[in-house]
C-alpha cells in the first residue's frame, strides 16, 4: 500500500487538489436562485418535448385513433409512477446522510 501510495503521489495530491478547487467554486457560484432558473429551464425543455411527443403521435396515421385515448394514459401513469419514483427515491437516498440537503 505505501508503495502504491509513493508511486502515485502526485496523481493523489493533484485529484485532491482538483477536488477541493471544484468544492470551493460550487459553494462560491451555485445559488439557490441559480438552481431555481436552471430547473424552470430544465422542466420547459421536458415540457416542450412532451408537447412534440404528442402531438406527434396524436397525428402519426398509425397511432393517431389510439394515442389520445388507449394509449397516452398508460405511458403517463408509467412515467409518473415508475421512472418519478425511482428518481424521487434516488434523490432521496443521496441526501440520506446530508441533512442539510433535505426539504429544499
């Protein structure tokens, strides 16, 4: 282990060095309103590509009798039950062991 410690010292201090610069930057530049502006943009690209997505398909000649009505509401209850949960419940286990993250 001293070895692998002494071979690779320099890689060491410059991953630690670059970390603790990036640590520093991140606290300095990312605000609370800055996360805000950046998720309202993040949620309109989502929202403009759903839009894109159905109408698309509500005009496809092979989806357009099916998509309003059989097919469009079984797509959102899986993305909103499945893949929201599972990112919800990831989220939520990053911020298990910071405290300081949690109800923001």
């Amino acid at each position: 282990m001293i070895e692998f410690i002494m071979n690779n010292i320099w890689a060491i201090v410059g991953v630690a060095g670059i970390g603790g610069l990036l640590s520093l930057l991140l606290k300095k530049f990312v605000t609370d309103e800055l996360m805000t502006s950046v998720s309202a943009k993040v949620f309109w690209v989502g929202k403009a590509a759903g839009v894109f997505v159905t109408a698309g398909l509500a005009k496809w000649k092979w989806t357009k009798s099916i998509w309003n009505s059989v097919l469009e509401p079984y797509v959102v209850i899986l993305l909103r039950g499945i893949v929201m949960n599972l990112l919800n419940g990831f989220v939520a286990g990053l911020e298990s062991d910071n405290k300081d993250l949690k109800d923001k």
